[in-house]
C-alpha cells in the first residue's frame, strides 16, 4: 500500500465510524474504544483543584447574605464552598460538599431530616446549638458536631454573637448513588428528648454507661455525636507531649466511633493534626480528596509547584493523588474531612508516603 492508500483508507474507517455514532447515538449508544482511557484512568486525576477559601473574605460575603435574608427563609443560609473545578456541582470534591453556615442570635434553622450525613465544625463563635432527634449539643469554636443520615436536626442561636460553622456533606455521594431523601419535621424544633450534653455525658469519654444508655434513645451503632475542641485539643497535646513525630502526618488523631472505633460517620473521617512549629512534613498522596480547616498557626501547604499560605479559619482543598507537605511556621493546628470512610468500605482506598 502506497502513502496514499494508507491515508484514504483511515479516512475511510473514520467515516464510517462517525456514521455509526451518529446512527446509533439516539438509541443511548456509545463507542468505548474512544473514551476507554479516559474512563480507566491509571491514576487518579482529579478534575478538583487544590483550592483556599480565605476566611475573612468569606466571611464578609456571608454576613452580607445575613443581612439580606434570614435564616429561616433560607432554611440553612450557606454559602457553598464550590471547587473551581467542579463548576455547577455543588462539591468541593467529587464526592463531598463543603459550606460556611450562618445562624444569628436569635435565629433557628428549622428541623429536618435526609439520606445524607453531615458534620460541623465551628468557626467562630459560642453558645449556638445543633439538637439532633431533640437532644442539644451546645457549640464552641473549634467543635465538631455531628448530624448522620435521617437523624432529626436543628440549629438555633441563643447567644449573642452570630455563629460560624462549616458544613461538611456527602452531598454528591449521595447523589451518585440516587438515593436522597428528606423531610421536614413541620415545627421549627424537634421536641427536646434529653437534657443538653446528655450523650457526651455518657459516651464522650472512652466508657458507657452501666445503665440508662442512651442507646435507648440513640442509635446504638452511633452513639456520640459531638468532639468538643475543649476534649481533643488537650488529647493532641498529650499525644505531642508523648510521642514521636510521624514524618507525614505530624501528630495526628482521628475521631472514632466510640460503638465500634471506626470513621465517625458511615462516608466521611474526620482527624485534626498537630505540627510544631518549623515541622515540615514529607510529601504524601491519597485517593481520598480532603478538606482542611486551619484551627491555629501559619504555614505552608506545598503540591508541586503550588504554594497555598495557611492562617487561622482558612478552608483549603486536596483533590485526590496530588502530591502534597505541609510546613508550619508557627505551631500548626488543622481539622481534616474526607471520603476515606466510603473508600475503605468500597475497597478504594490507597496511599502513597513519600
Ligand atoms: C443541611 O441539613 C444543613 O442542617 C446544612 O445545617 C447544609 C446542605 C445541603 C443539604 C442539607 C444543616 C446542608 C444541609
């Protein structure tokens, strides 16, 4: 076969392919061979971008909403925390959401319930609360509060400074599996069902309870539903006092379930690091995209080429697999989410330590 002929006949194979895709388009069929290397990537390339949510600034926009619509009419007033690369979705990575939650004094957030679990991590203020099937956990800066799948929960402020949290969601997990469900309870607040702190009374500090569990009440799997900072700051600091430095995570801790020490919820771990300060972490890489919330401290976060400044309340995202250090200037204080629950279930999971 001469040049020529080589030429015409791909020419040939690829009109003739295009007419079988137009033909058979309208009846839902596609053409693997043309997007099998895109569907099966041999690693993971995340259309998320690492990204930094600087707190002051949005703060402001949030503020600027609550001065123009309540939180009761907007039932949650959020501002959603989108990944530049995941324009339209409402995700801060493929498979989870993050928002910044306002809640004045004196407002509620009405109560409802769905398919999707959630938790809170405080921002700023104190004194507001999350109530979840009618118990309160009253909230300080830096806690982490809970809301799983189908619990009942409302928020109210009764203090008298606004309250700041993030929202943490499996929003777009559950939205892959088209599995969403909600409802509202009708009435602003659930009826209250025990007395406040209640649980964390019982369940918050590695024991049970001989009698009156309040597994009567709660779901037995899933006891505990608020980490206050006033318990796992004091915890991180132990574990710095105590041991030695791990090379990639700096002194590290995850939340459990105190039911059965797994990720405390049934899609999405939660951990908080410590690193002191001049700590520079080696690099590491995951499949599980995270978010980080700066508690204290200044630093660095490099990938690559890429340098993002931490300070205080910023938020800030790491897709899955992008290789990634952290360096503290000053003693370095983060909370960290993720999909890593959902991964390790579905045997997804994996790791590189540099
Ligand atoms: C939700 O229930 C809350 O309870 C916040 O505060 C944000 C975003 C999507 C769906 C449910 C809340 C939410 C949400």
């Amino acid at each position: 076969m001469t040049q020529g002929e080589m030429t015409q006949g791909a020419n040939d194979q690829r009109s003739q392919l295009e007419a079988l895709y137009a033909a058979m388009a309208p009846q839902g069929l596609q053409p693997l061979w043309e997007s099998l290397h895109a569907l099966v990537l041999t690693e993971p390339r995340s259309p998320a971008k690492p990204w930094r949510w600087d707190y002051a600034e949005t703060r402001s926009f949030l503020m600027r909403a609550g001065d123009i619509i309540s939180a009761e009419q907007a039932e949650r007033r959020v501002l959603i925390m989108e990944n530049p690369g995941l324009a339209g979705q409402a995700a801060i990575t493929p498979s989870l959401y993050a928002g910044l939650q306002l809640i004045l004094p004196g407002e509620v957030a009405p109560c409802h319930r769905h398919a999707q679990n959630a938790l809170r991590f405080v921002m700023e203020g104190s004194g507001a609360f999350t109530a979840l099937d009618g118990e309160k956990a009253v909230m300080e800066q830096f806690d982490l509060v809970l809301t799983p799948a189908y619990q009942w929960h409302d928020h109210g402020n009764d203090g008298d400074a606004p309250m700041i949290w993030l929202d943490g969601l499996d929003i777009p997990t559950v939205r892959l599996f088209d599995a969403s469900f909600a409802e509202r309870l009708g009435s602003a607040a659930h009826p209250e069902t025990a007395a406040p702190g209640d649980t964390l009374a019982r369940y918050g500090h590695n024991m049970r309870p001989m009698r009156g569990s309040a597994a009567d009440r709660r779901p037995a799997g899933r006891p505990l539903f608020h980490y206050p900072y006033a318990d796992w700051r004091p915890a991180l600091q132990s574990l710095a006092t105590a041991g030695e430095i791990d090379p990639h995570f700096g002194h590290a801790l995850e939340f459990t379930n105190p039911a059965d020490g797994g990720p405390v919820l049934s899609t999405i771990s939660a951990h908080v690091r410590l690193l002191p300060a001049g700590f520079e972490s080696r690099t590491r890489q995951a499949t599980d995209g995270t978010v980080f919330v700066v508690c204290e401290g200044t630093g660095e976060l490099r990938l690559g080429e890429e340098t993002i400044a931490l300070k205080p309340r910023d938020v800030v995202v790491v897709p899955s697999w992008v290789p990634h250090r952290f360096l503290a200037a000053t003693e370095l204080v983060l909370f960290a989410y993720s999909d890593k629950a959902s991964q390790v279930k579905l045997d997804l999971y994996r790791e590189f330590n540099h």
